[in-house]
C-alpha cells in the first residue's frame, strides 16, 4: 500500500526495476558504529542486496567505486547482487527504495541522493538493513547504518600536490599561481573536498589562488568541460575534478590545453589507462574516497551479524580516503613533493594538521573561504 500511495503522489501510473537499468548482477568493470547493537543476518549464500545508483554506471569515478565494492562481495562472499541504475530520475528514487524493500532485499546500499525515503520508511521495514553511503539519515535507526568519509583530508594533500606542481615550473603549468576546482553542486558533500583543497594548497603558498566552479549536474561533461576552459583561462594549470561524469569533460579540457588533473574517488589514472591513456598521462594523482572498500566491508559485517546502525566517518587513519600513489603520480610529481606529502599525511594522523570541513559548518563561512582565494 505504501509503494502504491508513493507512486501515486509522484504521478506514476506504473513502475518496474527495469525503468531504472536495474540488472541481477553487479556491472564489471566500514567499520561498525557503536550507537546501536549489530543486527543478526542470513548466511551469506542467502544474503541478496540492491545498490541503488542515483546516476549511471560507467563515471569512472563514485559510482564504479561504488560498484566495485559490490562486484567483489558477489564474487568473495556469495551474495547475490542487484544494481539498480536511476538515471540521474529523481522521480524515480522513492519508489525504487520501495520497490526493493517490498521485495525483501535483506540489505540495500545507496548514496545521500536517497536519504529523504530511508527517513520516511526505515521503520516500516524493520527486517531490512539500509545503508547510506555518503550521507547521513536525519533520524536514528535500529535498521540502517551511515558511512560518511573525511574528503577534506584526503583533499588537503590533493591540494597541496597541485600548488606545489603550479609554482615548480613543470610542463604545461604557468607562471600563475592557480588552481581550478570543478565541484558536481554548490553543498557540504562536495564543499568539503574544496575546503580541504584550499587550505592544502595554502599551506604549501599562500599566494595560491583558487578558482572553484559548479556543474550542477554529475553527468554533464559538457557543461564541465565548459567551466574548466573558463578557468583555465583564468590561468588555472592543475584542475581538480569533483563532479562524478561531468568531470570526464574537465578532463577532456584539461588534456587539450595541455595542463595536468587532479582526479576523484578513484584511481582515475588507472581506470582511463586502457581506454583513454591521454587521460591517464595528465592525471598527477587522485582524492581517493574507497567507496567500494567501505561497502564490501559493511556487507561483509552484515554477512556476519557484525553490521551496527548509526554513522562511521572514514578518514585517513580508518583507510576510507587517500591520495592515489601509482606510477603517473611518481612520473609527475617530483619526489620531494611526495616525501612532503606524506610527511603532511603523518601530521594529519597525529592531530598537528586540523583540516577544515564545510560539514557541519556555517555555510556562508564556507563560502566567505572560498571566496577569499578566487583569482
């Protein structure tokens, strides 16, 4: 009755898991919180579970991360795996969430895009387990678990890495000392990146500028490829990508103007290596949030009846967010660039460097940050 009134309100006459790219098994390609007592679980070989993806596979970034941690709990524990594909069709979220609660999924994984109808059904599905990747419910729940991942820290060392590669003279920057960010929306989520961006980048020159622009949208490559020509036009020769698929056109940009990338929740150098090496060869590094690690691992807890409700936030310490160490970031970035960074890392570990966040924060003194250092 209630999936019925949902469609309903939202005007939907019919509505099946297939409008929303859903498929029986995952595409190719966190730590328990102590608020609440862990749940029991069904073996593994019994456990089914639905990752509901707000956007579309295929970003090489959030989303295939997201992915990834599912496609290997499929294959190591057994579950059996559904992802379910929204196409960026908000009408369409409510009644997805739904339609897989009603069906009996013991565990369904989605992002904050989703939060609004955990809030308003957790209580009327006791025996399924949510979990919110990204996001945090506004209530409390016995039912459902949130990750959270401290992306201003791992931001900081992207910082860092790209005003130190702006001002070194390297091939393709400029005598500017400018930095672009590309972020999905104007939000916490996406502000916490660019704060910790900033203060990382005038740590290592105060003189560092900082352009910041929004997509508004995370499949719009070209609207991002847009905005990063406007700032590279403001002199900005590192470009940070924060916008899921509209960041493949920052990319794109970037490589055409010949200037180098900091890349986003996944290894982008190593995932456009074989289909898009250009690519690869102009990303220095990548703010790493291991979303597909965090979700394996809360499935894994679930399979094991060790899934607690409430938030987990995953820092550097916890391994939910890093800076990509791999042969692009060794060829481009100076050794003694690297040996700082993870100097910074350590500091960051013990609590010498305090780095910002836009999360819980006043918004207009986030955005008074941000806009002190535009060029």
């Amino acid at each position: 009755m209630k999936k019925f009134l949902a469609i309903i309100m939202a005007g939907m006459l019919t509505f099946s898991l297939a409008a929303c790219g859903g498929s029986t098994q995952p595409a190719a390609s966190a730590a328990p919180a102590a608020s609440q007592a862990a749940s029991a679980a069904p073996a593994a070989s019994n456990i089914k579970v639905a990752l509901l993806i707000s956007g579309n596979l295929g970003d090489m970034s959030f989303n295939d991360s997201a992915n990834s941690g599912v496609v290997r709990a499929a294959a190591e524990l057994g579950v059996e795996v559904r992802v379910i594909e929204c196409n960026s069709d908000a009408s369409k979220y409510e009644p997805t969430l739904l339609d897989c609660s009603d069906e009996g999924y013991d565990l369904i994984i989605m992002a904050t895009n989703f939060i609004e109808f955990v809030d308003k059904y957790a209580n009327d599905y006791p025996d399924t387990r949510y979990v919110v990747f990204d996001g945090e419910t506004e209530g409390t729940y016995d039912n459902v678990s949130c990750i959270l991942y401290k992306a201003n820290e791992a931001s900081f060392l992207g910082g860092y890495v790209a005003a130190e590669l702006t001002k070194s003279g390297a091939e393709g920057t400029n005598p500017e000392k400018v930095i672009g960010f590309l972020g999905g929306m104007d939000i916490p989520g996406i502000n916490d990146f660019l704060v910790g961006y900033i203060q990382g980048a005038l740590y290592a020159d105060p003189e560092t500028k900082v352009a910041s622009v929004y997509s508004n949208s995370f499949s719009d490559s070209a609207k991002g490829k847009e905005l990063t020509i406007s700032m590279i036009g403001q002199g900005a020769d590192v470009n940070f990508n924060v916008a899921g698929g509209a960041g493949t056109g920052l990319i794109e940009a970037s490589v055409e103007a010949g200037v180098k990338v900091v890349g986003v929740d996944s290894d982008q150098a190593l995932r456009f290596e074989a289909t898009k090496p250009e690519f690869s060869a102009h990303i220095a590094t990548s703010v790493l949030k291991n979303v597909g690690d965090s979700l394996y691992r809360a499935i894994d807890l679930f399979s094991k009846g060790e899934l607690a409700s409430g938030t987990d936030f995953l820092g550097i310490a916890e391994g939910g967010v890093g800076l990509a160490d791999n042969k692009y970031y060794q060829e481009q970035v100076p050794k003694e660039i690297r040996d700082q960074v993870a100097d910074l890392e350590a500091k960051i570990l013990s609590g010498e460097i305090v780095v910002r966040t836009a999360l819980g924060t006043d918004d207009a003194e986030n955005a008074a940050y941000i806009e002190s250092v535009k060029p």
